[in-house]
C-alpha cells in the first residue's frame, strides 16, 4: 500500500513563544485514524501474547451468545467447564441449593460468595457479573 503524502504544514509561535504546527484537517484526521489502528493492532497483539501465555482463554461463541442473551453466566461458565452444579457448589464452598437460587435469579450472591464461585470456575468476578 503506497504511504499518503504529507501535506506541509505551517508553523506559528504563539505570543508566549510556544511553536505549533498547523496541518489540514483531513491530515489531521488521517493521523488520529493512524494512531488509533496501531493501538488497536498493539492490543490484537498483546492480547495473542496473553493467550500463547495461558493467561486468555477463548470461549465458543454459543456459550458467549448465551451470556449476551441474559442467561445466567455463572450457569454458562459452568457448562463451558463441564462441571454440574454439585461439583460447583462443592467446589465453592456452597450448598448446590444456593448455587441452582443464584444461577436461576431467585437470589443473590454476596460478593464473597460470588468470588468463590469465580475461584472455583478459574474466571474472574468480572466474568460472571
């Protein structure tokens, strides 16, 4: 791809002796879209590095849908890792009776509670509220 020229540009110094630079808008549009598709190519690549790392997992876009569509996440999160809702509730430290009120909305979860279900499905406390 053949690199857009540079348009010139004008410099002014202000009356407190500061030098600035004027350009076009649309360069100066250019370069803000310039800018913004190099961060969001860093992130793409910093985020492959967290994934080759095992610090990201990916997640099957019928669980995701899932979760996007209201479901419980807790609920989705659990199936994505095979696990019934008594190994969960055992692993977390909870009767499988508040575990099935919680995935189902009829209660809540207090934040330490929720924490230790997070623990138990290796995901953060911000993936599942």
């Amino acid at each position: 791809m053949a690199k857009k020229q540079i348009a010139a540009a004008q410099f002014i110094t202000t009356a407190t002796g500061d030098r600035l630079a004027v350009i076009p808008e649309a360069e100066y549009q250019r370069m803000l879209e310039a800018l913004e598709e190099r961060a969001d190519e860093e992130s793409v690549s910093a985020y492959k590095q967290r994934l080759a790392d095992g610090e990201e997992e990916l997640m099957p876009a019928e669980f995701a849908d899932r979760i996007i569509k209201g479901e419980s996440a807790i609920r989705v999160w659990r199936e994505f890792r095979a696990m019934t809702a008594h190994e969960l509730a055992e692993k977390a430290e909870i009767s499988a009776g508040f575990l099935s009120q919680i995935e189902r909305g009829e209660r809540d979860g207090s934040f330490e509670t929720i924490k230790k279900i997070a623990t138990a499905l290796e995901i953060s406390v911000d993936d599942i509220c």
